[in-house]
C-alpha cells in the first residue's frame, strides 16, 4: 500500500521473483498477520526509523527468527547474536550478510529462533507486563517499609519522610489498581485469568 505500491510490483516481475513476493494492504492486521507471520523463514525489519516496533516482537511469538536495524527500541527486543541479528540502518550490505546468514544456517536460525520467542514470552506478553506491575508493587511496598524503619533514625526531615512514604503507598495502590484492571482484560477476552 502507498505511492511505491505498482512500481515496486512491477520491479518484482522485472526481476523474475512476482511469485515469491506478497504485496499485503491494509486488511493485513490482527489475527491475520500472525497466522500468516509463523509460516515465514525470515522476519526482517529494514527500517530507518521505528519507536517499538511491535512486528518485531510478534516475528518472535511465532518464532520466527528476525533481522533488524538498529533503530529505535530493537536492541530492547532482540539481543544481537542471541535472538536475533541487529544491523545498522542505511547498511544494505550488512543488512544482506544477516539475512544470507540466517537463511544459509537454518540451524542457527532456529535456535535464535527460539530464544528470541522464549525471550519474547518472558517480557512482552500480557502476563509478563501484569508480572510486573506486581513486582513494583512489591518492590514499591518494601521501600515504604523501610522508609518508615528509618524515620527514627534520624531521617533528619520527619515530615519529608512521611510525605514519601504517603506517595509510596499511593503508588502501591495506582499499581494494584491497574494490576487487577489487566487481569480483569484478561479475563474479559479469555473467559479466565491467563
């Protein structure tokens, strides 16, 4: 889709490889993208520019080993050499050193593969995101504990002190909030808590 759209289509039967490119529009999305996603050998991101590209992280669900620039938040979704291969932006060389990599060692595509999922699973899925909300709120309930252990001991600012810890414990509370708000989600589109 866009204004590149029948020139690239065309470059694709100039050069002999029409039957191997699918040119997808905007009804690719949502369920449909992962479904299709899994069946791919590679996923490769070639941008210049990205904030957190979502794809990324869904290439890697599916386990589907990724290449990608060095752009934006890659680098906190793939680790180089481990779940996936980052290469600089604008490097069209290096860019084709990977993917030949990837594609001439399936071996080592799979295994990326499935670190990149497993590492994936770990921290980019629902369950993980509400993991973690109940652990800043444990670790947020644990620092208000010892503020308050330390207020006799000299705080040196009593008042201070008990404004921090009334911000602590209502930020413990904002999290528990939205933590039972997630799970609540959860429930809603899964029919049970995942």
């Amino acid at each position: 889709e866009g204004a590149e759209t029948q020139a690239l289509v065309a470059q694709a039967r100039r050069l002999g490889i029409a039957d191997r490119v699918d040119f997808r529009g905007p009804a690719w999305g949502g369920t449909a993208a992962a479904g299709i996603m899994g069946s791919f050998d590679l996923f490769v991101l070639p941008s210049r520019l990205e904030g957190f590209p979502v794809t990324v992280v869904e290439a890697m669900l599916a386990e589907v080993p990724v290449v990608a620039t060095d752009v934006g938040s890659v680098r906190e979704q793939l680790i180089d050499g481990e779940t996936g291969w980052i290469v600089a932006p604008e490097d069209p060389p290096g860019l084709a050193a990977a993917i030949g990599e990837a594609l001439d060692d399936p071996a080592e595509a799979g295994r990326r593969a499935l670190a990149g999922h497993e590492f994936a699973l770990a921290r980019f899925t629902l369950t993980a995101t509400i993991d973690a909300w109940v652990g800043l709120e444990e670790v947020t309930l644990e620092l208000a504990d010892q503020l308050e252990m330390l207020a006799p001991f000299g705080a040196g600012n009593p008042e201070l002190t008990l404004a921090t810890r009334a911000v602590m414990f209502k930020s413990a509370s904002a999290i528990g909030k939205t933590k039972e708000h997630l799970r609540l989600n959860v429930e809603d589109e899964n029919g049970a808590t995942q």
